[in-house]
C-alpha cells in the first residue's frame, strides 16, 4: 500500500461522521470494563461458591477459611473497579460530563453482593440437586456442579440479577453473556428465578427480563419465555420495563422447543409438551401437548 | 506401555494408508491459517471499527489518527499471511504443485477488505441501533455494540462477506464459525445483509450461503433461512453454487425458530410467526402464523 | 468494608452447615481434573488424528512417525493423570476413604484409548467425507476437517466415547461437554454412532445416553434425539442406565428442529422433516413431514 | 499439618509486631509500582527510539507516525499510572496520610519525559556509534543497537536519569535496576553521562550517584566509579546527596576491574589502565597503569 | 533435509552410548523439578515475609491473614511437590531404584521451612534496614525492599539455607542460583549468615559454602569469600564438606574486589580495602588495604 | 497533552534527519531476528542435548528417538527462520537491495549445525563432568547439569560458535548475549574452547573473539581473557578479525579476577593466580601469583 492510500483510509474512519455513532468516549479517561476482568472473578466466584470444585486445587478443610478470605478480598476490589467502570459508562452514555458518584455506589454494589453469597450459595446447592434428580445420565450431585451447562448459566445468572437488582448498569449484562456464549443459554439478569431450577442441554434456552419462574421448575432445550410483543413510545422506541415475560409457577416442567411468550401464567405443577407454542395462561396441573 | 506396543500404534497411525484421508500437507511447506491470529486479527478489526469500545482503553480524541493507523497497519501484514496460507490451502487441496500466485492475491484482497472498512463500519453502526430500537431490555446503542451477541456475528459476518466477495477461500468460513461458536449464531460469509440488521438472541439462528436480506430485518432466536434440498450432480456429490436459500425483503420479522426453507421470497414488511414452517414465498404484508 | 463485616461473611462460607452440599472434598488430597489440561490434551489428539491440519505446522512426512510418537506419548501421561483424577473423583462421591486401584485403572484406560485410534481417524476420515458431501458450501474435505462444528463435535464425541465404554467416570462428559459449549452440539458419551455421519450447522442437536445411530445418518441444527420420560426409583430418583433414546438406522436423513423421543426405531433410509415430533417408530424408507 | 499448627505460623506472621518493618501499606489503596508493567513500557520505549530494531516487526514508512504515535500514547497513559504509584509510595514511606498532588506530578513528570525522547534518541545514536567504533568484535551500529549489553544499560539509564532528574521518586531506580539484572551493569539514574558512551562487556560495572561523565568516554567490565566513604549525620545514618563519586573528563578510557573512588577528577583523555586502584585527581592526557 | 539424514543424526542422538553421560532417567516416571514453579513459589514466599510490597495489590489490615494464610497452604502444596522431585532426583543420581521415603522427607522439609517464615522475616528485616543505613543513595527502607539486589540475593539465600540444613538435595541450589542470575549475587545456601548483612551493588559477589558470616557485615560488588584449595581423596575427586571458606566476623566491612580465601578469620570490626588479595586470618579492628 | 503537544513529538521523532542512526529497515519487510524464540529453540536444544534433564518431563527410553526427532523437525524449521532473519539484517545493514540468498544459506546453516549436535553434545557431557570434578559443592554430574551457570553458558556457546564457523551473522552473538544475560559470563562465538572446561561462579568472565583454549581448563569469576588493544584502519575503525587474545593451553588453572590479555600463550598446565594482570606469555608448568 501506498502511503498516500492508507492515509486515506485512516482519516476517513477519523472523521466525526463517520465516528459519530461508533465510538465510545469515556468521561475523564474512564474505560470500559473489561471482559477477560469479569471472567477471572466469575472463575473466583465459583471458587468460593463451589470450594474444592473450582479454584485452589487440593484446598484442605483446615485452610478453607484463608482461601474464601483471600478470594473474596480479591473479588471486592477488582469487581468493584469494573463496577465503577459499568456506572462510568452509564453516565457517558447519558450524556453527563462528571461520574463522582460511580465509586460510591459501585462501593455498596460489590458490598451488597457478598453479603448475598450464601444466599446464592444455597441457591445453586439446590440447583445443582435438581440436576442430578431431573438427568438420568448424571452420576452424582458433583459432576452437575463441575460439568453441567445448566450449573454455568445459572451461576452466573444468579450473579447477574443480585447485581441488576442493585441497579447496575452493563456489568450484570456482560456476565450473563459469558454464560449465553458458552452453554447457549440466555437468562436475563432481570429474570426471577425460584430454587432448585433445572435447564437440561440447554442450547437455545431464552429467558425474559421479567419472567418470573417458581421453584423446583424443569426446562429442556430450546425453550423460549419470552415477549409476545412490545409497545412503542411516541418516538417509535419500544418502552423498557414493562412485565411481558411469562410467569411460570412451582413444580412446572416444560419440554424442549417449547415457545410461552407474553406476561401468561402457567399454573403450578403443568407440563408443557415439546415444540408447544403457547400464548395464553393455563391451569396450575394442565398437561399441554402440541396438536401435530 | 512397552516400547514395541507405542511403536506399533506410531507406526499404524504413520502408514500412508490410514493416512490418505486425514493429512494435510501443504505445499512447500505451507502452513494451515492460524485461527489463534484470525481472532486476534478480529479484535483489532474491531478497536479500528468500534474504537473506544474496543482495544487501546483511555484512547483519546488527539490519537485516535496514530491509534487506527497503527492499527490497521498491524491488521495489513498480518490478515494478508492469513490469507495467503488460506489460498495455499486451497491450492494444496485442488492438487497444484505451486502456489506463486498466492501473496499477490492475498495482499490485493487485505487491501480491497481495508477500502471497505468505513463501509462495514456504518453498517454496523446501523446494526446496532436496530439492536437498540429492537430490544426494549437494551439501555442504551453502546451497550449493543459493546455486549450483544447480535453485533459480534455480524462484525464477524461483514467482515468475512467482504473476502468471501473477493474469493478469498477458507478464511472467511474460520472468521464466520468463530462467531457461530461464540454466539450460536450461523451466517454463511456468501448470504448478503442489508443495512440495520438485528438477531435478538440468536441462538439457533441459520443463515444459508445465497440468503439475500434486505434492509431492517429481525431474526429471533432458532430461525432457519436453509435451503430445501441441493441437487447432486453425474458423481452424486451437491452441485456447489446454485442459489437455494431465501430472499427477504426489507422491513420484515421472522419470529424464534421459524424455518424458511428454498429459493423463495418473504414479502416486504411480512411478519412470519414462531415456529413457522414455510417453504413458499408470501407477498408483501403477510402475517404468517403456525397453525397449530 | 470493616473487618468485622468480611469477617462474618468468610464465616458464613465456610460453616459445616453451608459447605455441606457445595464443597468438593477429595480423598488424601487428590484433586479435580483439569479443564485447561484436558482442552490441551485434545488439541494433541487432533494433532494425531490429522496431521497437518492441527499442531506442528509444517510438519513433513520424513518427520511424522516423530511427531506421532512424541504427541501421544505425551497424551498418554497427561491423560493418565487426568483419567486418574476422574476415577479418584468418583470414589470421593461414593463415599470411598481409598483409592488405591485408580491409578492402575486410568493407566490402562489410557492404553486401550490409544489402541482405538486408528479406528477412531478411520471413521472420522468418513465423517469428514459425509461433511463434504453434505454441504453444498463445502469447497473442500478439508476445509470441513479444519473448520466444521460438526467434526469438531464428533472428535470429541468418538473419542469420549471410547472412555465411556471403558468405564472412565466424569472425564468423558467434560469431553463432551467441551464440543458442546464451543459447537452447541450435545452429544452423550454414551450414544452409539456409525461412520460417515454428519450434523449441518449443529446448534441445539441433542443426542442422548443410549441413541443407536447406523452409517451415513445426517442431521441438521435443533435436532433432539431424547428421552420421553424416564422410571422413577423408590426414592423418586431417576432410574441409571435405562434405554430410553431412538434407534436410528443407516442412511437416515432428520431434518432441523426435529425432535424423536424415546426407544423407537427410525427404519433405514427414512426422512424425518423438519420441527417434526416423532414419538412412533418409522419403517424404513419413511419420509415423515410435518402436518402443520 | 494440622490446623492448629498452620494457624499459628499464620497468626505470628500476622502480627503487628512481626510485621512492622516487612509491611507496606499505601494510602487510600494505592499500590506499589508494577515492575511487569514497568518493562513492557520500556519495551515500548525501546520500540519508539529504535524503530524497526524493536516493536511492530516489519514496520513500513508511511506508517512510522501512526506506530510511533500510537505507542506513545500508550506509554503516556501507563507510565503516569506508574509515576503515580512511585509518588504515593514515596508519600506513604514519609508518613504522610494524603497524597492528592501525585497525580498531577506524576502527568507533568511523564510529559517532560516525552518532550525529552528526541535529545535521548539522539544520545543513544551516539551511544552506538561508541559501541561500534569501540569493539573490533562488532560488524555493524545496528548490531551494537539490537544485541548489545551497552546499549540496553544505557537505555534505561538515559530514560530513568530524566526521571531521577525530575524528581520521580523510586521509579528511576527500578528501571535501573532492570538493566542492572540484565546486563550487570548498575548505573545510578542520578549520575550525568555525556554522548558516545560505551562500556564492553560490562558486568560488573559500577557508576554512582554523583558521577560526572564526559563525552566519547570507554570503560570495560568490572569498572568502579564509587564513593571512598560517606559522612554519617547525628543519628549515625548517611548523608544524602552529598557529591561523592568521581568526574571523569571527555575522551577518558578506563579499563577491566579498575576501582576510581571519591570525588576526585580524571582528566580529559587520560587512561586508566586495568585493576588500578585509584582515590586521586589525575592530570588530563595521564596514563595510569596498576603498579604489579 | 531428507529423511535419511534426519534419521541418522535422531538415531545418533539416541543411542545409549551417546546418552550415557547427559540423560536424566527418573525413577518411576518422576520428572525433574520445575525452576518455572520455584521461581513462582519464591514470588508467594516474598509476598508472605513482605506484605504490601509483593503480591496481593491492595491488601488491607482486615484481610491480612487471609491472604497470609491462602498463600501458605499454596506454597505448602506446591513447594512439598518440588522437593519431593529434589529428593527423588538425589536417588536417582545415586542408582536407588526406589525413593519411598521421598514424600515423607518432603513433606517435613516444608513444614520445618513454614515453621522458620517468622524467623526468616525477622532476619531480612534487619537486612533491609542495613541496607538503608548503608547506601547513602536509599531513600527509604521500604525502596531497599522493594528494589535492592541485596535483599532479593538474600531473600532467596535465607530460604534456600534452612532447606540445606533439612538436607534438601538440589533445590536449595536452584532457589540460590535464580538470585544469582538476577542479581549477580552467589551465595551457597550451605553459608552461614548473621543479621543486618548488606551487599552493595553485588554484582560478582561469591560466598561459599562453608562460610560463617557474623551480624551486621557490609560487602560491595566483586568480593568472593572462597576457597583456597581443596583437598582430592584417593580417585582424584575434590573431598565434599570440608571447611575450606572464611569466618567474617562481626561488624566488618570488605570493599569492592577484595578476594578472601580459605579457612581464616576476619576479627570483628576489620575493614578490608577494595582489590585486596586475603589469604591470612586478620586481628579484630584490622584495616588492610592493598598494597598498590 | 494537548494534540498539537504530542503531534509535535511524533513529529519529530519521525523525521529522517532524527531517525537517519537509530532506525532499521529492513528488504521488502524482512523484520529482525526474534530473540524470544531464540530462546525457546535454546530450550528446544538443550531438551535434545540433555534429554531427561530439560523438555518432556517424563520421557521414556522407548519414546526417546519421537521426542528428540520431533524436537529436532521443530527446530529446523524455526531456527532456519531466525538464520534468515539474520542475513537478511545482515544484508540490510551492508546496504543491498536484495536478499535472495539468505534463504539458502540459512537452510544449510540449520542443516550444519544439526549435524554437529552429536559432537556438542558429547562435548557439554565433559564439561559437565570437569564441573562436578572441579566443584568440592556439588553433589553429582547431574546437579552440574541441571543448575550451573558453567554449563548454561558452555551450552549456548558451543552452539553460537557452530554457527559463527559457519558465517551466520548476528545470531550467534544473540544467543551467546543470552547465556551473558543470565550468568554474567560473556564468552565471545568466535572464541575456540577445548572439552572438559569449567567455569566456576563465573560472574564477571569475559572471554574474547579469538581466544584459544585448550581441554581441561579450569576458570573462575571475574577472569578476563581480552585484548590488549587493537590496531585502527585509516579511518580510524577498529581493524576487524586480527588475532589478539590469548592462547591458553590445556589443563590450566586461572583462578578469580585475572586478568589475561593480548595474544599472549598460557603453558599448559600453569596457574595464575587471583587478581593477576598479564600481558605476557607464560612457559608450561608456571605459577604465577599477583606480586602484592
């Protein structure tokens, strides 16, 4: 290439045209949070979550206390940081010129969220159960917690909606992507989702903002709880944080490619046949089977 | 294991017989394209589109000149042996004995991709507002481009629709399965999109070689834009080319897991329903609902 | 955060009460396996099974027996630990003080693996020429070999296979699960698969425990081969081992989204179309559609 | 162990008593420097300086401004954080319990540095132009450039002197010490050295604080240019800062092992001969050779 | 190259007559120890005698014996393993054909060395505070810690001497001779070595193994304290473990090149001029200079 | 900083005049040798020389001929690339315009100097040997092997001087600035040693381009083995190539800090002793001691 010709091409992706809507400009030298950041503290999180799974291999019982102590100081400082940098960005993004109050409030998130743990922790205990009673293939509650997509993605959700509760902007999205990406499925930090929860192979699953699912709920492949559809405001943009997502009450279970879209109730205890596509609310103990 | 039995097996996996069908070996020495540095390659594609999102954190309104052009300059030398090892490739596979002309092709091609860039870049840019005004869960455009997986399969899509335009064998499919593997969505490099595009979710989502997508179009998880069937030709082996995947037109949504099947056209402004099987082109408008 | 505050948290974590369901405990200190090594140790299997393709670049034939034996005799002492860490996993799990005999298991366990190889390039050989000849965008059988999700799934599979067969607790299903996360593809260690097979696109193919699939058998994207339901035990667990997947025979062609559930037999050279739900048997030569 | 005796050990590291003179605690949070960091910003420096010898392999000439530019603005940003660090550390070892100037001394610091690169790539030219009229063993300035202990001494040197110039404190002497590790060469960043300097071999050599070196000066390895003693205050600690260390005048020669202590003066174009042990002022154009 | 030449020279290298001198043959697969991990497990050890300087940014009071505790049990681990392999080794080199006992030996090894971490801290703080109260150049006993070569050789000095009083074979040397390479600083772990010792500069420095070092000694670059001669016994081999280095008593100072050699005294509080040449005991409160 | 600052700098530092001495470009985008993987090949050599000892862990004798031929394709094929790299710096710096040979020449340089690996190799086994023979502390062969500088350094030039007999430019001198870097013992590529040579400690050795030494020579730190001086051509450059370091024949002894220079003979089996400055020949059998 010429030098004449690289030039060229480098001023016009320069310009603030072509920049305009591409470009991300922190207030005052902020960057954005990091990605590979985000997947070390999730890999710490597990670690104190799931000790002797995850992190510190050969952790003896009379150590584990140094280990949670240790990790979980690391967690504080570094998730507070990428925290700051999710409000940070939120400000940029709203146009502010300052974000003086972004290192307070990322300060409690973190905070708050570790307070949360053994919550989270008994959460994902009874998770891991259901795994291992919904899959017959499965040999022991420990090799859900070590090896199924299921544990992954609800790990890091359960993660996500403590932060997205606490009104967290970015950090909680990007988390639940890194799980979406690596077990294809995709719960929204906003979702609200009851104990002993089980989602088996998973790929496909879509789980809505508002959704709210019970306890002891069993899901299979490719099921999606999603928007029947949106409203608009007066600009055409769609109004965010309206309920739309299915509620999904104790003891359901619903089968692989099944579509609920809508704010509908499936009653406590149904079973939703595979591939089912389904709008309305049904009866707590409804069996529903697609009519092929 | 004794040494006789390792050698044994060494032996059997090194005879030319078993080995007729599995070993690539290039010519002259010839190497297979890193994938490691195509998505290394990636992410600097990225910071040069999306700078500030993307790579050199806390680049600043002054550089962003030095850091693009650095960029790109890094981008040009190592995308041009990339896609040279992918054109010996190729040539080693169609059994020629030299590849002389290989560099020559490749820098063209690096250079044709680089012209385009500020094109892809508005694109991408009309993509992620179509993720905005299509998602009412996003909070704001940079939160798209920065977290969607609908923004990364597309960067990665008009990247390698450049190449594979240019006939740059190999490397486009390696950049279009990174993201396929990345975010379950599938675009063939051939398929051609048309401004702000968006996937929501997108797990499932199959786009076929001679797809052609107008402009603002919305997918849903689990759609298939496939072909119906391909036919062989004298050998029985699929007659390579032949348009045989859908055309949609401007300003439609195909909801989650339809399945649009053949040469057929989907009407501007029609609305295919979830789970839809459709293998016949409907007319501009069209509401199309499963009839379960 | 004060002391006090972390202090009661770490507590917390780290109480009997709480641990009693999350915290792996493995016997005289022996550990979980390693992810990252087992990642490795597949990358050295793919450098084995395709030589030129994966690993060595660059390497020629007067060196291959070299490369060969270097790289499994690697495999073999890296997998041995690993398979070891599987077995010692499993008797921790089942309430075992001692597990002396491991070692000698996961050391012959590696043996009988490295035996199979051949056999395992020969029907990957043929699984890549089905990817050929199935995908009418396919340039090349190599260009599958190096850049298809599905034989990316079906190394994983065939050679987590073998270590199911031969009893290898967890180790397998990481395997497994391995292919899954980066393809979608989730197939169980444990199902049976003829040569030349062949899975388009893959995201959200579901192949469960005890499947039986012939020769020359294609699949497209979203296919679930599953279980219908499965016999509780008296406890209300889920009875092990039990043959509750289809039975699909040589020549068979299921099309995407399709979902077959149960012990049936889908007769030779049948065509299942796509999203069908099958819970019947087929004879051979059925072609089964939708009644949409 | 058992868990008393770990504890233990633990609670007597941990005391208050044990830790007082082992244990530095920053203000507010701030960290000791990164010395990682603090190499690859001299590798960085390095690729700025030398152009094509280090940095961005085969680098093109239309492209030198972006490379150069981009990169120092990388360094603009790390280094400051650095600087930074070097301050607040120096604010905690005084006591103070603020340190809220760092940050602007630390930018300010860094600016000055960069305005200087010029008068230092330039010194550094002549530096090796010394090194290749000095050595009969070198081919080439730019092997003496890419390969030579010299010039990697006086690298950090020139760079770490503005530094120490400056006011930096403790960054100077990490930089330093770097190349000391390295090379074995330990040049104070405080001592001033004139162009086309050049030590051969180099290990060994020593160059104090308050050294004065002229222009086209030459020692070899194991030269000692040091204090004779140094004056103690009332406390009995040493006085800083007093000038202490030898004035060698231009076109001086000092060969192997030779010692040169106090503040005495070699004058111009003397030469010392190898394991002289030297406390007194020479005249210009003396030969001094060891009296064996 | 063709593969009849490459055969040759592999089949050369491979022969036992040519390997009889430099192949390391393992006992039952046991491997050599790895400097990669003692290099990591020394940076663990200085981040548990120095808090706050090494490892863990951020550290706070609060959470000290977390980090202090955590880090133990990963260097007990760890360090217990490389030992082990230091012990096997040693059999190996002696033709045993089994090392049973290596893991018990290991095991204490690394307890005795936990045990003395208190001690040892102790020690190498009263060596940074010579250091401070020797180079009138420091500005701070915190900077000698954090950047002195003095304090990394003896760091590593005083850690590797309490494993050759365990009779740890072959890692002592290994942790000595990093220092060495890093700092120019040799000093046999079998040395003796009393409190407040400080080298300046270092470079060159050699003491040896049979040294007895006393409180408070200052030595600077280029001093050996070493052997005279060493006796042969009847095959011609140099007799191990005699008394063969000097006793620096308290208090004394040795300047720059100063060579001492054999089993002779150096009384309390002598200064030994630069370059001197020792090879006679010297009365306390002797100055010897040299004889220029 | 402002833009027009660091434009300004930028600027500057890119201009021809500035960068005329300091800046490498290299024919048609040839870059400089990687002294990264110079080092890893170092690591690849020295696992071919000393197997067991370095590289695959673990390594069987049946597998041993895999290893070291697989090692050995390796290096081929990466060491030739690094050789060109430096002919073509070579070429560069002699000003031509083309480098059409460097390729060829590399190639057989690689081929030569794989030929000579069975002589290195026998030769560093006597070297290791005259380590354990002339060191009281060290326990056996092995040890010598595995952790003394003498043999890092021996065994980087041993290669270098392969390649230097062979004319490779610039190569040599990086590999030997490796093992300078690391042990402080600077031994020049072109210099001739005998076998079983020692170096002991060794910091501080320098030993010139045309030094000859014989079998069974025995040194100590801080020798120097140097010219006197050297003659300049016209215009006032070193002359470059004339013989002018010494000859030390076999079985000598020089023991700390002597230093030797000139093209002097050292007779065989003589002893110099420490701090000695010689600069004329010596008969066989002398003793010379420093005259103190």
């Amino acid at each position: 290439m010429t030098k004449k010709y690289i030039n060229e091409i480098v001023k016009q992706l320069s310009t603030n045209e072509l920049l305009s809507k591409v470009y991300h400009k922190g207030i005052k030298s902020t960057v954005m949070p990091s990605v590979k950041n985000l997947k070390e503290i999730m890999d710490d999180l597990k670690s104190v979550i799931f000790p002797g799974y995850f992190g510190n291999p050969g952790m003896e019982t009379y150590s584990i206390e140094y280990h949670i102590g240790a990790t979980l100081d690391r967690i504080y400082s570094r998730l507070k940081k990428e925290i700051k940098r999710g409000y940070c960005f939120s400000c940029a993004e709203e146009g502010k010129s300052d974000c003086s109050l972004c290192g307070e409030q990322s300060e409690k998130a973190v905070e708050m969220l570790i307070k949360e743990l053994p919550k989270i922790r008994h959460l994902l205990g009874t998770d891991a159960l259901a795994a291992y009673e919904g899959d017959p293939a499965s040999r022991s509650v420990g090799e859900t917690i070590f090896s199924y997509p299921s544990i992954k993605a609800l790990t890091n959700y359960r993660i996500s909606h403590e932060l997205f509760i606490l009104g967290v902007p970015l950090i909680p999205r990007i988390i639940s992507e890194l799980a979406h990406s690596e077990t294809g499925i995709d719960i929204h930090p906003g979702a609200e989702i009851g104990e002993k929860f089980f989602i088996d192979h998973g790929t496909g699953v879509v789980i809505g903002e508002t959704c709210i699912i019970g306890r002891n709920v069993r899901l299979y492949q490719g099921v999606t709880l999603g928007a029947k559809s949106f409203p608009l405001d007066e600009q055409g943009n769609p109004i965010k944080g309206i309920a739309r997502h299915p509620v999904v009450e104790d003891d359901v279970v619903i089968y692989s490619g099944a579509t609920i879209l809508g704010r509908i109730t499936i009653g406590r205890g149904s079973q939703i046949g595979g591939n089912v596509w389904l709008t309305k609310s049904v009866e707590p103990g409804s069996v529903i089977r697609a009519s092929f």
